[in-house]
C-alpha cells in the first residue's frame, strides 16, 4: 500500500536531522510482576506489540522520497519489517535508581530515528528499583496524527489485567515500489491535480529553513519564528541555541488537590495546571536570579483537549485538540492572582481557538495519551504567525488503572521533542488519581532542571495553601 504523506507530516519529516531530533517520546513504569507471577519479560513485549500492530498498521510502513522531488515522499510498507528491531531491550544497574531511568531516557530521547525503517522505537527497560519495568517508547512526528495513525502507547495499554483479544493478523508486506513506480505515480498525480505542481516547484526551492505545508506550518516555522526575536517574544533562558543532547526529569503531584481548586476557585483543572507549572517556572527563573517584575510574563503555547482537561475513564476521549498561545504571569508573586490572570486568559483566548480533529480517538478505547500528546505537538505547530517560550500539552488520561502485558501501569511521562532554540518542553499527564509531569530538555541550556522539576510539588503546596 502506497499513501502520500500530508504537506505537515512531509514538513514533520523534513525538520529531522542528526541534531536535532523530531520524536514525540513516552516513558511509562509497571510493576514488574504479572498477576501469574511471571514477569513482563522481552518476549512478552514483542509478542504483545506484534499482535496490537493491525491497529497501527502505519507502524510498518517506512517513508520513500519521490525521485526529483516530483511530489511529496509516500508511506510504503516496509518488506523486510523486524520487529526486533524496533522493539530493544536495555536495563540499569539492579537496584535501578528513577535517576539512572531518566539519564537513561535522556540519552535515547537523544537519539534520532532511521529514516529507512519505520520511525518508532520501543526500549523494555528492566533492573528498576521495587520490583519494576519500564518502557520507554519513541515515535516519530510525521508518524502519529490521531486520526490515520495512533501512537503505538495507546494500543498495547489495556483496561484489564488479561490482555485484550485482538484478530489474528495475516499480514504480510507487500513489493516495495521501485523508484519507477514511485516517479510514474508522482507524474499521475500532478496530471490528476494541476495545482500540485505549485508545491513540488516550491519544494524544489526550498531551503533547510524548512516550508509552509497547506495543512499547517511546520515546528521549523515555529522556531524560526522564535529566532527573529521580535518584540512580541518576552525574553527569557528558555529560548537559547539547543545541542542534540538531552536531560529529562519528572514530577508527580496528586490530582485531588487539583480538584479542590478547581472547585473552590471555579475555573478548569487545566487553569490550576497551567497555575502550578506557572509557579514553577518562577521559582526557577528566581533560582537564576533572574529579575523579575509583576508584569513579567512567559508565552506558552498550551495544546488542550476539548474535553477541558477532566479526565476520563479512557472510553470517552477528546474529539479535538484545541491550541492556546496563554501568558503565563511568573512575575505575579501570589498564587491566587496568577490563577485569575491564568483562568481569564484561557476563557479570553477561546475566541481564536483552531480545532485539530481526533475522530479516531472518540471510538477507540485505550490508554489515550500517548496520542493525544503527539496530537498536541502538531497542533502547536498552528501558531507559525506567533512566537512563544515553551510548549506545554496536557493530556488526561484514564482514572482507574491499566496494564501492559498483564503489567500493572504505576506512573506514564510524556517525553515532548524540543524546537531549534527552545530549552525545554513540559508534557502532563494525569492518570490513575496523580498528574505526572516530564520535562524533557537541552543538555547544556538546561542543566538545572531538576531545580524546576523540584519547583512543581512546592508550586502545587503553595497554591494549595493560598486557595484553600
């Protein structure tokens, strides 16, 4: 089967390089022992995932670039797919220490994809500490768009203990097209629609500035837009020249004591969320001794579910991702002022609100952050016009706990790939009564955050003592 990526998921393709990676990353903990008491071992994943992939049937399918540049590169299937290459096996010291798992996730966050296999990767991570796992699984931008295509994540997750049935699958690859194959079908395309010949010529001058799809601007838009500094961009430590390396760093907070504010305060549980990150990003900009006024703002672009961030049982999903450009008050010194100032902003900016669909999302159950977080980075990429600091998606997941190959699922942390120039990216999830955040960033921009991941706990006692 031949399909011609979309002008964003060709743009998504064309921002990778060595140094600069495009993968929307997750890292989920599991205890490491079944309700049999075997453990979820390496032969256990492969044969779990293997038998989930007709519900991600683009997961074995490679990107092939049209000859001459005569049309946007095709999805094929790839006829020497290996599962086990995709899915690898690592492990820490026994007893893995959380700190050794994300240096760990760090360095494979690092690492770019093999754009001649299908962009995904999974790691079982074994050794951890308590008697747990870890998988962490990547999947490349242009890859995962919650409607033709779900993150891997969300289809070996399940709502029970014993995993669910799933059809047997006789799938076998089909013959790869030949550079012939791929040329004529580009030819017939342009001779079908004319206008297409408007992008291969803007394609064939197109520069490593990266283009403007139809569907969307691309990150690469985005960031440039970062580096022209205008006057619009406050200026701040989180927008600096980014290596390839990266540290990653997590924080866990309870979702009751989001609810307690979201109650008496009135507003949504993504104002409360937005309020604590808002909180924690002031107390690291103090920690740099960073001088700050009351009118000191950061500009986030907040990617939201439709569903207003309440979470759900992981049946009834989101049918949209809807992007916000909020500024975040992290000179306002009280907790309470910075959630007003928060709550109006979000209700204010619903007015320029650009929906993303995510139809297939609606029907399918499953462990729906996975996607919806790949969801949210598209969605950012809406804002090419604008400029911002850092990246924020909050994705509510299931309340009630799920499980991976019999696996119970303890703790999942969204891993968000950086803009050019953009230090850190901060992904939030709920899920089984905590809201978990990761925070992926520069190596060398970054060095201090475990100071802001350290500062989201102290954010949430804080306004929780002002609020309450």
């Amino acid at each position: 089967m031949i399909a011609r990526l979309t002008p964003q998921d060709a743009d998504f393709f064309r921002l990778e390089s060595t140094t600069h990676p495009v993968h929307i990353g997750s890292l989920i903990v599991l205890d490491n022992t079944t309700g049999d008491g075997r453990p979820l071992d390496y032969p256990a994943l492969v044969d779990l995932v293997e038998a989930r992939l007709p519900l991600a049937p683009r997961y074995r399918r490679k990107v092939r670039q049209v000859p001459l540049s005569l049309g946007r590169p095709v999805w094929v299937e790839d006829s020497r797919f290996d599962i086990t290459y995709h899915i690898r096996r690592s492990a820490l010291p026994s007893p893995g220490s959380d700190d050794q798992l994300h240096e760990l996730a760090a360095r494979l966050a690092s690492r770019p994809l093999d754009p001649a296999r299908p962009l995904w990767e999974m790691y079982l991570i074994e050794g951890l500490s308590g008697g747990r796992c870890a998988i962490y699984t990547k999947s490349h931008a242009a890859l995962v768009d919650g409607v033709a295509a779900l993150e891997i994540g969300h289809v070996v997750a399940d709502a029970a203990e014993s995993p669910r049935e799933i059809a047997d699958d006789q799938w076998q690859p089909g013959r790869e097209p030949s550079d012939t194959d791929l040329l004529v079908g580009a030819l017939g395309h342009l001779v079908a629609q004319p206008t297409s010949a408007v992008e291969v010529l803007r394609e064939a001058g197109a520069n490593a500035a990266g283009v403007i799809g139809t569907a969307g601007r691309t990150l690469d838009t985005v960031a440039a837009a970062v580096r022209s500094a205008t006057s619009g961009t406050p200026d701040s430590p989180l927008n600096a020249r980014t290596c390839r390396q990266r540290r990653f760093a997590t924080a866990v907070t309870d979702l009751a004591d989001y609810k307690r504010i979201h109650q008496q305060a009135g507003c949504t549980i993504n104002d409360v969320v937005l309020a604590v990150v808002t909180g924690a990003l002031r107390n690291w900009l103090l920690s740099r001794n960073k001088g700050l006024t009351e009118s000191t703002v950061l500009r986030a672009a907040v990617p939201m579910s439709g569903n207003d961030g309440e979470p759900h049982a992981g049946r009834s999903l989101p049918s949209a991702i809807t992007p916000l450009l909020i500024s975040l008050p992290v000179g306002e010194p009280s907790p309470v002022m910075r959630l007003s100032h928060i709550a109006h902003a979000t209700s204010a900016d619903g007015r320029q609100r650009h929906a993303v669909r995510a139809r297939t999302l609606v029907h399918l159950a499953g462990f729906a952050p996975a996607s919806l977080h790949a969801m949210s980075v598209r969605a950012a990429s809406t804002f090419a016009d604008h400029t911002f600091n850092v990246v924020i998606t909050n994705a509510p997941g299931p309340q009630t706990p799920m499980f991976v190959g019999g696996a119970r699922m303890l703790e999942m942390y969204p891993v968000s790939p950086l803009l050019r120039n953009q230090a850190t990216s901060i992904g939030i999830t709920s899920y089984n009564g905590r809201v978990c955040y990761g925070l992926n960033a520069d190596r060398e921009a970054m060095a201090d955050i475990g100071v802001l991941a350290a500062s989201v706990p102290e954010s949430m006692e804080e306004l929780l003592g002002a609020c309450l």
